[in-house]
C-alpha cells in the first residue's frame, strides 16, 4: 500500500479556534479524517503531520521523495502556511527531493492580503489548490492520484 503525506505548517494546529471566519470551524483532527477517507477510497496508507518549524518541513520533503523515489509513496499534499509567501528553502527541498506536491491553501489566498498572492513553493509544486476550505484536502489527495496516475 502506497502512502500519501500531508504536511502542515505553522499554526494550523489552531484550526478550529484562528479565524473561524477564515478558516471555517474544523480542527485539523477533522482535516485529518477527511483525509483519511480520502486515502481509504484511494487505497491509500495516510501519513499527515503538522509542525510550526521551517526545517522540519523540509525533512519531510526530504524524507518524502526517498519515499517516492523507493514506489512507497504517491507524493505529498503541502498546505505551507506562511511559508508558502517566505520560504525559498521549501521550494528548494521540493525540487530537490524530487517529490510530487500539491501545494494546499485552505483560504483563497488571491482574495487577501497581497503579500499572501506570491508563493514561493507553486513553482515547484506539480499543482496549487486555494479556497475550498477543509474540502481541498481530500480534492488534493484526489489531484495527487490523478497526476500520478497512483
């Protein structure tokens, strides 16, 4: 059974309680049923993390692609956070573990802040996915199967 991951970054440990307004009521104990689901119609094994540092987020890309490279593992859903608008070092990590992403925003970022209509990690990632609240979680993994046609 081939895994896919999904990777979280800072402070979307708060869903539920950050900006419900922006972010809709859903803890990211929801998101990961929803997940998981996903997997199960997939015949997927469900690898979901969440961390609030840069370099632990690059690890996982690293360890991500090893993953890939060795046929255990599909790729992997990233949903960056801020660094999506920051970090050149996940863009780097992206493409030079090799592993397939789809870049995740839970928010449409295109209808806020303009400093959030840049992200550093689309031009490495295989696709970008914004506005469908906690619903394009399962529609990434769903995206996931079907460019790497897993």
């Amino acid at each position: 059974m081939k895994t896919v991951f999904v990777f979280n970054g800072p402070n979307l440990n708060l869903l539920g309680t950050r900006e419900p307004a922006v972010y809709g009521a859903a803890t990211l104990a929801d998101v990961q049923r929803l997940c998981e689901a996903a997997c199960a119609r997939h015949g997927l094994a469900l690898d979901f993390r969440q961390t609030n540092h840069e370099g632990v987020l690059v690890d996982w890309l690293h360890e991500a692609g090893r993953a890939q490279a060795a046929g255990t593992a599909v790729g992997a859903v990233l949903n960056a956070g801020a660094y999506t608008h920051t970090s050149v070092a996940l863009h780097d990590a992206i493409k030079g573990a090799g592993v397939t992403v789809i870049e995740l925003h839970i928010s449409n970022v295109h209808a806020r802040e303009a400093f959030r209509h840049h992200s550093f990690i689309a031009p490495a990632a295989r696709a970008v996915m914004a506005g469908f609240g906690v619903h394009g979680y399962p529609l990434a993994i769903d995206g996931l199967m079907a460019v790497t046609a897993g």
